[in-house]
C-alpha cells in the first residue's frame, strides 16, 4: 500500500507548500498539549519494536524543509520509520546509479538525531531497467530484467549507510544509526505490484540475489521478504498460497525475517493471523526465521458502500490498541521482530488511482488534526515493558 514515484513528488509539494500549517496543527491537537505548561513531559526512549509510514516527512525531510511530524512521531514512542526507497525517484532521472545523497542524507541524518532508525523498502527500478514493454505497459510496477537489481541498488545503499557505511564515518558527530533491515521489494502477491501477473519463484530468485550483494557488504545485515498481504484483489495470489510457492521455488536460506502486510477485521485478529503464519513457516523449515508485520491498520473512514472489511469508524483507536498489545505480547513466541503501523497521516488519492479505505487508515487527518486513534496508539506504545 506504499506510494508510487509520482506520488512522493506530490507528497514533496504538499510538504512544502503545507509544513508550517501541519506543524501549528499537530502541535494544537496532540492528545495532552492543553496541558503540556501545567505539567512536566517525560521524555520517550523510542521503541525500536514499533513503527510506522510517513511519506510526509520523508519528503519534507529530503527536500530540505524540516518536519514537525518526526518530533511527533519521536514524542509517541516511535523507534522506526520504514520507509520506501523509490529507485526511480531518488536517481531524478539521472541514471541507477546516480542516487541523490544529499536527499536520502537529510533524511537518515534528522531521524538519527531524533534516536528512529530507517527500515528501507527497496522498490521501483528505473522503467529503462524493468521488463516494462516499450508501448501498452499496465499501471503498476514491474520487476527488473536483472531480478539482481534490487541488490545491486541495496549493496549501493548498505556501503553509504550500513553498520560501517560512509555516511557514519564521515559524520561522526550524528549519532550512529545505521541501516541493518532491508525489506526487498512491496506486495509481489498483487498484479499491481509485479506486472503483467505475480510470479513466486521470480520473486525469491530476487530475494536471494539481493541477500548475497547486500551481506557481502553488510554480513550481519537482516534480509526481509516483501510485506505480503491477505488480500482479495482480482488476479492476487492469497497469502497462504504465496507462501507455500515461495518455498517450493526454494526460499528456504533466501531471506532472514518473513514480512506480512498484517490487515485483519479487529485488533485481536492481527496476532491471531501472525500466530498462524508462524505455524505455516514452522511446517516449511522455517523455524528459525523471524516475523515482521510491515503493515497493519484500519480506517476510521472510507468510499465502500457497505463498509469494507477494514473500515470500521469508532473502533480504530481501540484495535490498533489491541493488535499493538497482543503483538508485544506474543513477539518471543512468534519470534516477532516488529511492527509497523500504517499510516501516520491520511493520505490524497494517489494519480490515477481511486478513494479507498486504505487513505485513511492514518492516526492523523489528511489535514494534520490527531484523530482519537492516536492518543490510543501512544498508550499502547508507552505500555510496552
């Protein structure tokens, strides 16, 4: 559910064109700020286990204009940002191999200083390098001709920003934050995602190519499967089924942690569905390989009529509460690495898309205001000991 190139470039105008009225707006309407003079606030270690998407401040932070969203972030306990690193997008049409450093370094230097570590999602190749036809290409993303590719780019990245990256050593007065999880591509169970239709045993050839180029640089770097989803798209492969073809193409040693895009009708069911998901790589050999929910949420609004499985008003406060509690919970019997709340902010409609739930899953409006669901995930986070 991560955003296109042409839609961070919006997101970067939004930004830009909004950051001084989003940072007023936050600040008015975080949950406690009437009372902020009357009494102390304790500062928050942030919680490397949790997470969330912002777009937003990744384009406010790269373009230069600041973000109030990562202090707010930073105050709810956040440790994490994953983050999407759009290949197509950061090379500004420059070439693969011309990375704008000066972009993604603002970015990895601002959430080092506020203590958040960056988990990168490695997606979107140049279309000159994807098996994209010339005329009569789908909307959506294809893979690269080189399913080596993604791991090339993730090596590029790992040698600037991994556990001995450049970017640390030139710049030793910002804390050491480096980059040691790479998530490898976004749903390739969808067709959007893996034009024209989702191939497994394409896909896991992709995953083991990218841990070799990226471990030989980073040894100890941790390898994560795309977020897969449950979901009931026309042409998407189930999850369960994606699963199994995975490791009959041989996944077995091709990736570290299995990513699930956790999307569940209530907040007890997220764990419910993780718990069942361990089962299933424990039937494949997988025993000692590591979960993350990349994704999970509920929009407390949405265009489907009747409302959609995960549309549910009202309760979207107290299920993120719920699947945040019950994940921390059960994390050492799932051998749970993490999770990722999605999204931080509502989100516009992405180009050429439509209006769906998915835009306003955010514990903020699309304006700034702090929907009553995030003073739910701030006690969540702020009750795991």
């Amino acid at each position: 559910m991560l955003v296109n190139g042409a839609m961070l470039r919006r997101a970067i105008v939004l930004a830009l064109a909004t950051g001084v009225l989003a940072a007023a707006l936050v600040v008015a309407t975080l949950p406690g700020r009437a009372h902020a003079a009357s009494k102390a606030i304790l500062p928050v270690t942030p919680n490397s286990f949790v997470g969330v998407v912002s777009e937003d401040t990744f384009a406010s932070l790269g373009s230069g204009a600041g973000s109030a969203y990562l202090d707010s972030i930073r105050s709810a306990g956040v440790g994490l940002l994953r983050q999407k690193f759009d290949w197509d997008f950061l090379t500004f049409g420059n070439g693969a191999a011309n990375v704008n450093w000066s972009y993604l370094d603002r970015f990895i230097t601002a959430t080092a200083q506020q203590g958040i570590t960056v988990m990168p999602v490695l997606f979107d190749p140049p279309p000159s390098m994807t098996t994209a036809p010339a005329q009569g290409a789908l909307r959506g993303n294809y893979p690269p001709a080189d399913l080596g590719a993604i791991g090339d780019f993730g090596a590029m990245l790992a040698a600037h920003y991994g556990t001995n990256g450049s970017f640390w050593a030139e710049n030793p007065q910002i804390p050491r934050h480096p980059i040691t999880a790479w998530q490898i591509w976004n749903e390739p169970s969808l067709p959007v995602y893996w034009e024209p239709r989702p191939n497994a045993a394409a896909y896991v050839q992709m995953l083991r190519l990218a841990s070799q180029k990226i471990k030989a640089v980073d040894p100890n770097a941790e390898i994560i499967t795309a977020g897969l989803p449950d979901s009931r798209i026309k042409g998407s492969v189930p999850l369960l089924k994606y699963i199994k073809q995975m490791y009959r193409a041989g996944a077995a040693g091709a990736f570290d942690t299995l990513a699930v895009n956790g999307y569940a009708p209530t907040g007890r069911g997220v764990p419910k569905l993780i718990a069942h998901i361990r089962k299933v790589l424990d039937h494949y050999g997988g025993r000692r390989t590591a979960l993350r929910v990349s994704e999970f949420g509920w929009a407390d609004r949405g265009p489907e009529h009747p409302r959609g499985r995960f549309t549910v008003g009202r309760k979207q406060g107290p299920y993120t509460y719920q699947a945040i509690r019950g994940l921390w919970k059960a994390r050492k019997r799932l051998k749970l690495r993490g999770i990722v709340y999605y999204d931080w902010r509502d989100q516009p409609v992405y180009a050429g898309g439509k209006n769906f739930w998915g835009l306003h899953t955010g514990l903020l409006s699309i304006n700034g205001q702090a929907k009553p669901a995030l003073r739910w995930f701030e006690k969540a986070v702020r009750s795991l000991r």
